[in-house]
C-alpha cells in the first residue's frame, strides 16, 4: 500500500514538481512491485494480511494507510475536510492529499470503495 502512494504521487506529479519526487524511481513499476503485489495477492485471510503487513511495515505504517482509507471512505461520504480529519486522527494535509488522489488519483481508492459497498 505504501508502495501504491508512493506510485501515485510519482505517476502524477512527474516532472512537473521534481521536489515532491525526489528520491523515487522515475519509473516506480519494477519487478521488485509486481513481487510485492503478488505476494499482496496470495493472501487469504484477515488474519495472514494482518500479519504480513504487521511484519511489512511498521506501525507508523499501518497507521497511516489506516488514517488514508479511514480518510478515503469519510471523504467519498462527502464530510468537510475538518471532519474527516477530526474523526480520523490525520492531519488536513493529509485528508488533502487523499481527496486529491481520490479525485485525480489512479482510481485504486474509487474501485475498492465502490467492491466494499
């Protein structure tokens, strides 16, 4: 999941702010990602993507995807800014960008919202 934000903001900042991109590859699919999304893939249970990702990342990590999807599904409610971060814990900037990639993003969050309902 880190991998996917980090993906979206290089895909579509690009060149065009090189500070927002610096230090992330020009290209961010490699095959490195596509074993990490497989291995996302294989699991089958709450339960072994709880621990793979609890052994993934840390819990910095986890917090802040779970404050961007808890943000992704208040925001696609049509809740202020100021209210979603107020309920999620997560800063405006972070609600921002998360409305921004909602909007204009690679539609990752459109498509599992929209499986979840």
């Amino acid at each position: 999941m880190l991998v996917c934000y980090y993906a979206t903001t290089n895909l579509h900042l690009g060149a065009s702010n090189p500070s927002m991109t610096e230090g992330l590859p020009h290209e961010w699919r490699t095959s490195e990602t596509s074993d990490l999304f497989e291995a996302i893939l294989s699991l089958r249970t709450l339960d072994e993507a709880e621990r793979f990702f609890r052994d993934l990342c840390t819990l910095a990590e986890i917090g802040a995807m779970t404050h961007r999807w808890h943000a992704a599904r208040l925001l696609d409610e049509a809740l202020p800014y100021h209210e979603v971060a107020t309920r999620t814990g997560a800063s405006t900037t972070t609600v921002t960008r998360v409305a921004h990639w909602l909007k204009r993003g690679a539609d990752g969050y459109r498509l599992v919202l929209d499986r979840r309902r």
